[in-house]
C-alpha cells in the first residue's frame, strides 16, 4: 500500500511533500513529483499539505486518476528503489503518460 | 479614523486549531498578558492525548480557553464570546458551544474542499447561512503571515507556523493588549534560531498592525484590572503551585525532599518542575516504573526525607501494593494523584474526579489513607503544605488529589509570605523510649529510671503517631515491613488481639486528624438557604460560579467545600443536618455523596458529569435551582 500523487502535480511541483516525507521517498521528475512505493511508509504525512490536495491513498484514489498508482509505480521502472530521493537526485525522466500531457501554462 | 472602544467586565476567548498550531502557546501568551495588565482569570487548556493527533480532523483539534475580567472570576467560562479557528475541524468543533452573536475569526487558508470532506462539511459554511447569527471574520491569516515574514526566507512549512502568532497579534489588537512581554518572550525561546525569532516577533506585530489598519474589526474592546488585595501576584498552573508547595513543606520541614515518580499525563509536570529545585534540598528519581517509583518513595521516607510521589489514577492502581507497605509501616509521605479520565488508559488529557474512591479504599487490607483535595490551580500549593504536615505528624501516607483541570489551569497567585506559612516539625526520635523490662527488674525499687530501649511502635498519646526514627541512629535500631506489628514493640506478631488492636488503633489514628482541621465555612450570605452544595476538588469554581447566579436570580443558597475528605471535619454532619437538602456535584458517578450517605444517614443529591470538562457554571445553575424549587415546595 501505498500514497500516490496525481496529475494535479503536473507543472506545479510544489514540494511542500517532500519536507514532510520521513522517509524521502517522494521523488522529483521533470514535470511532477512521484512517491516511489516500495519506500512509502504510509504514514499520511504528506496528505494534508500538498496546496494541489494532489495526493491520496491509494484507495481513495478519485476515478479520474486511478491510472497513477501505476504511474508512480513506473516511474521507478528504471531506477528501481534509490532510498531516498535527497541523495539520488532528479529522476530522468517523467512516464510517458505524464510526459504527453499538454502544457497548460 | 476613530475607532469605537467598548468596555467590557468580562470576556472569554477560545482559541482552536489543530494540534501543533501553537494553540497552547498562543493562549498561555495572552493569558500572561492579561495576568501582567492585572485582569482576574481562569483558564482551560483541552487538547488530544496524542503526540501528533491525524492532522485536520475533529479529534486532533487542541483548544486553549480563557476567562479574564475586571472582577473576581471562578470559572473559565462556559461559552467563549470569542472563537479564533484555525481549521475547518477547529470551527466545526466549537461551533456548537458558541452564544448567539458571538465574534469567530477564523483562518480561511485551510478551507479547501478536503479539508472540509474530512471534518464532514459538505459545503463551506463561511459560504453559507449556516454562521449568519455570529459576527465572522473570515482571513487569509495563514496567508497574510506568509506575507509578513517573506523577507526571512523561512521554509513555507515554517512560515506559516508563525500564524498562531499573527493570530495572538490580532487579538491582542482587539482587546488593547500590548505585545512587548510576548516579544521578550519568543526572543528568550529561539535566542539561537534568530531568523525564527524574528520572523515570528514579525508576525505578532504584522497581526496587531492588521487589526490596527483594517476596517474589518469597527470596535475594539478594553477590560479593566480586576480589584485585588495589594501584593505580589503571579499567574501558575495548579501543577507548578503544587510542586511549589512541595519544595515549600521541604524548607517547613526542614527536610530534604525526595520525589520517586513515573511519568504520566497529567502529572509529569511535577516531575519536571521538582527537577529544577536541587538548590532547596529536592532530588528527584524517575524510576523504571510506576511500582518502582513508590518504593523509592517508602525507602526515602524511611530513610528520614520528606518523601513524595506524582501519578494518576493508572498509577496509583500500581502503587496500592507498596501504599498498603506505607501503611503499615506507617512512614510519612505523600501520594500526588493528579486525576484524569477514567476508567484504564481513559482520556489522558481530562479532567475526572473518578479516583476519590480508589484512593480511599483501593488497598487490601483495612489500610487507611487521609485524603487532601486542592480546589483550584493556585490552592494546590496550600493543600500540598496541608498535605505534608499530616503526614509528617501522622507518620502517615497521604493522598493529594488534584485533577486535569487545575493541573493545567491558570489563575493569578498571591505569592505568601514564607514567615506566614505553617511550620512542620518533623520531630525525630533522638534516643531510647522506653525503659526495658530486663532493666526495671534489676533496678527494682528504684524510681525515675531512664530509658534505654527504643519501640517504634511505641505511640504519641495524642495523635497516636509513632516516633520516626532514621535508620543507623545509634540506640534506635528497629526493624519494619508488611508484617503485622505487636503493638508498641513492633516485632512481628500474629496474635488475634494484637492484630485487632492495630487495625483499629490505625485507624483511630488516621479518625485523629479530624480534631487537628479548623471548623469549615459554610458560605450562607442570606442565612435563610433551605439547599447546601457540598463539593470537593476543582468544581470549587464552578460550584462557586452558579452559586453566585442562583443568588443573582433572587434565591438562598449555601456551599461548603471539603478539602479534607478522609477523615471528614468533625462539624460536617451537623452542617449536612442543618439543611433541607444536600446537593453534591461531582465529576464522577456520585462517589463523595456515597460516603456521605454511609457516613452520616444523610439523602445527598447527587448531581454528576463525566465529560472530561469542568461543570458549566450555567448548567450547573439550572440544575441547582430546580432542587432550590424543589426543597422549598
């Protein structure tokens, strides 16, 4: 189980999540931020101070973004489990779905 | 712009938000500014008893309450004219007790669609009527603080934290309080984060100047100084007055202090202060545990400290085994039971008055205790210095019962004078009591003999207490333990006249005390009262409070309040007989009014709340006045 974070992060990227994080497991790609989750702890922490109300329980995932708890979860495909997001960096690059996403502003 | 000024006698304000808001800081800040601009006050801190409760919801939800007035006050106050909401769970969870008309200020910044899913709002109530008979004012504040502290460059996270302090800022506008005090204050608290310091000394003055500058706020109010006898007067919690009494029986005494506790809410507060006055002769031991903690305390006692312990009822359900050891080796300390809410882990946080019988008769055994009660925040350091000089003259354990909400409560304090406060003489044996019978045979016919052996069990003819001696006292070696004692000797015996005799010449000892209590006060202004109110421990003010109101609705009453509860006054069951009706509010299923009725064939009325909240005055008037109607028809 898992938080997952979704497409209301896109081009925001606001990171109040990421100071939140016990377990730095919230990871920055290009455009949006990706929780990595075999490292979530499922603590909630991050929940209630994202200003996008961008990320949920996996469960309580609204219909509309049901497809980002695989989004998350690929996003990590390549780097597999880093172990904290501080040390590793950027990711690369964004999953393909998010990356397609037309730019708003 | 001239702005209108209101005058006020009395105001109370709740401040709410969730759990790490800073509402109990916030609060404490306005209340030791009332407190320096010599307002009258009560206050009433409720919050979670988690660490960290699930953020924005109903539960997590910490409120600070304060009454404060140009008169003499009991009570926190029972509806606040005020309410600063921080969240929507904050407003939702206050609402309820709000008077018409009355001001909320309230943060809008955490109004967001969750926020109000969460706490059940389905729509924004500041949107809607549902607050059209109060006075809001819906702002930005945690906006608006961000803004005021952007030059510091803090995290945003630690930005906004500074909002509890805009939010003190702008109330303390309203109410004509300066900001200085609170401004020394957060220098002192983050002298070594500068840039926090600054940013949150900021946000005060960017939330005073707000209220300043805004024409949201058309009126502002003062509250005049309450009329107080002349002195010295600090604001103190009932747990900080009881740990000052503490430190003040030690220095009575003339006894080093020793404090065996365990921590637990809400009594570690004790534990912590005490740890602060090595200076005046207090160690304290945080043992291992609760059971740990009252053996250390029966070894100090016997040891010739003025020997103390802070718990709750969870602890004392752990401590009974080695109180009944204290009995029996009747050695003198005192047994703090800061009550909460019951029973088991209960409600951490609130107030109960639930452990009256637990601590009277919660041992095996006949194993009694005396029983001293503190009646508000600043008398829990009176009943602490009570509490040690019975037990120190008794040589007896004694329970000292405080609760949640004189624990954490506020109210001003005359700081006494040390010369008027009772000496307690420890009075140590210093040398054989009794002449041995080996010595009156070979010096038979002879007179005056002195003594040359020691009985500790050998006891004071007037309060029946037997001499305390400290151990390697050459001549005064003894022996004790959870054997029965012979009578006098001490050494153990199981004979069935001895051990009949011990049980009640205990008892008869803990019965003595009753003589040495001063006659109580009954408080019958118009002496025609056909109700008494008896209570004991916190409810003092709001018993006092609604009192007051039936006699301000044109009808008699009388109240007395106990402090002592085991053994009663001597002249109680003549002042119960001398009124038509008894009425006994407690915050427990009836537990005083239960030993009144064995104790004195008295029809007490019992009158009972188990809220985890102090009575409010105004129910509690309503509640009396029908048993005011009911004696007189």
């Amino acid at each position: 189980m898992t938080y997952v974070i979704n497409q209301d992060c896109v081009d925001v990227k606001d990171r109040a999540c990421v100071d939140e994080c016990p377990v730095d497991c919230i990871y920055e790609g290009p455009r949006m931020l990706y929780i990595q989750p075999d490292e979530c702890v499922d603590c909630g922490a991050c929940e209630p101070v994202c200003p996008q109300e961008a990320i949920f329980y996996e469960d309580d995932l609204p219909e509309a973004s049901s497809g980002y708890l695989a989004i998350n979860a690929q996003a990590f495909a390549a780097v597999g489990s880093p172990g904290g997001a501080g040390a590793y960096g950027l990711l690369a690059e964004d999953h393909p779905t998010v990356s397609a996403l037309e730019k708003v502003n | 712009m001239s702005r209108i000024v209101n005058e006020l006698d009395r105001v109370v304000i709740r401040f709410a938000g969730d759990s790490g808001d800073g509402m109990q800081l916030t609060g404490d800040r306005f209340t030791q500014e009332a407190a320096v601009f010599g307002n009258d006050l009560s206050t009433l801190p409720n919050f979670p008893a988690e660490i960290r409760a699930p953020q924005g919801t109903i539960p997590g939800v910490s409120s600070f309450q304060l009454h404060f007035a140009n008169y003499d006050i009991l009570t926190p106050g029972d509806r606040p004219d005020v309410l600063v909401a921080m969240n929507p769970a904050a407003l939702k969870a206050n609402l309820g007790d709000l008077p018409k008309g009355a001001t909320i200020i309230v943060d809008t910044h955490d109004f967001t669609k969750r926020n109000l899913t969460k706490v059940g709002y389905e729509t924004d109530p500041l949107a809607g009527d549902e607050l059209d008979e109060f006075s809001v004012h819906a702002l930005d504040l945690t906006g608006m603080t961000v803004e005021a502290v952007r030059e510091f460059e803090l995290s945003r996270k630690d930005a906004a934290r500074c909002k509890n302090m805009f939010a003190l800022g702008l109330v303390s506008w309203l109410y004509g309080r300066e900001v200085a005090g609170t401004e020394d204050y957060l220098r002192g608290k983050f002298a070594k984060l500068p840039t926090i310091r600054d940013a949150n000394i900021a946000a005060l003055r960017a939330g005073w100047n707000f209220g300043e500058t805004t024409e949201t706020f058309a009126v502002s109010y003062v509250v005049k100084p309450a009329p107080v006898p002349a002195g010295r007067y600090r604001n103190i919690t009932g747990n900080t007055a009881l740990s000052y009494g503490i430190v003040a029986a030690g220095q009575l005494s003339g006894l080093p202090v020793l404090l065996g506790a365990y921590p637990i809410t809400p009594a570690s507060d004790i534990l912590h202060e005490l740890s602060k006055h090595k200076s005046f002769g207090v160690t304290t031991f945080q043992a291992e545990d609760e059971i740990a903690a009252m053996g250390a305390t029966v070894g100090a006692a016997f040891g010739g400290s003025l020997a103390v312990t802070a718990t709750s009822g969870p602890g004392i359900a752990l401590k009974s085994e080695a109180i009944g050891l204290a009995v029996m080796t009747e050695l003198p300390m005192v047994i703090v039971d800061v009550q909460r809410g019951g029973p088991s882990t209960g409600l951490p946080t609130k107030t109960e008055q639930s452990d009256l019988l637990q601590v009277m008769y919660g041992r095996n055994g006949e194993a009694p205790v005396p029983v001293v009660a503190a009646q508000s925040p600043s008398d829990c350091f009176d009943a602490a210095i009570e509490a040690a000089r019975i037990a120190v003259t008794y040589r007896t354990p004694v329970m000292l019962l405080s609760d949640g909400y004189l624990a954490n409560g506020s109210e001003p304090w005359a700081i006494p004078d040390v010369s008027d406060l009772p000496r307690i003489d420890p009075d140590f044996a210093t040398g054989p009591n009794r002449v041995s019978t080996s010595s009156q045979t070979q010096g038979a016919g002879e007179t005056a003999e002195e003594p040359d052996e020691f009985w500790p069990y050998l006891r004071d003819p007037e309060t029946l207490a037997r001499p305390w001696a400290i151990p390697g006292t050459p001549g005064l070696e003894h022996r004790i333990g959870g054997l029965e004692k012979g009578d006098g000797h001490g050494n153990i015996s199981y004979e069935p006249a001895n051990h009949d005799l011990m049980v009640r010449t205990r008892q008869a000892k803990i019965d003595r005390i009753a003589r040495s209590l001063p006659p109580l006060e009954v408080d019958d202004p118009t002496g025609d009262a056909d109700v008494l109110v008896i209570g004991w421990g916190s409810t003092y003010g709001p018993i006092g409070a609604a009192c007051r109101r039936v006699r301000d609705a044109g009808h008699s009453i009388a109240q007395v309040h106990l402090r002592h509860v085991n053994p009663l006054p001597q002249d109680l069951g003549e002042i119960l007989r001398r009124y038509r009706r008894v009425v006994c509010p407690e915050m427990n299923l009836g537990q005083l009014s239960r030993l009144l009725r064995a104790e004195y064939l008295v029809d007490v009325q019992s009158l009972t709340s188990v809220r985890g909240l102090p009575f409010g005055a105004e129910a509690l008037c309503a509640d009396l006045l029908t048993h005011v109607e009911g004696a007189s028809a």
